[in-house]
C-alpha cells in the first residue's frame, strides 16, 4: 500500500512539475498578445479622444447655427412688424 501510494505521490509532483513550466512558444505567444492588447488599448483611447474632439465640434456648429436662426426669425419678426404699421 505504501509502495503504490508513493508511486502515486511521485507521479502526480511529476505531472503537476510538467505542466507548471510553459514551454518558450508559449510565452512567446504570450507576449505577442499582450503588445497587441495594449496597442489596440492605446488606438481605443485615441479614438476616444478623436470623438470627443468631433462632438465638440458639431455641438458648437449645432449652437451657432441655432443662434443664426434665432437672429433670422428677429430680423423677420421685425420686417413684419414693419408692414402691419
């Protein structure tokens, strides 16, 4: 019984020491990986920052278009006004 329980003990030290090490293609692809996921972090972020810069962009047009037309509709209000005199 002891003899087998050793047997036992000893292959599976074996077995978890094998696996335990990954093998240098591994961590090679593993590195590989890693570098793609930090430069499409980084290509993420600068879109990010690009959208941000557009929407900015667009609200400040959308703001001094609005003001125009506000401006528009005086300048009409007071021609008609002009004619009803």
């Amino acid at each position: 019984m002891n003899k087998v329980l050793i047997a036992a003990a000893a292959s599976s030290v074996l077995l978890l020491a094998g696996c335990a090490a990954p093998d240098q293609a591994t961590t090679d692809k593993l590195d590989e990986l890693s570098n793609q996921v930090s430069q499409l972090s980084q290509e993420v972020s600068s879109l990010k920052e690009m959208h941000a810069a557009d929407a900015m962009k667009a609200k400040e047009a959308a703001m001094a278009a609005q003001e125009e037309a506000e401006r528009a509709n005086e300048r009409i209000d007071n021609i008609a006004q002009s004619y009803t005199k």
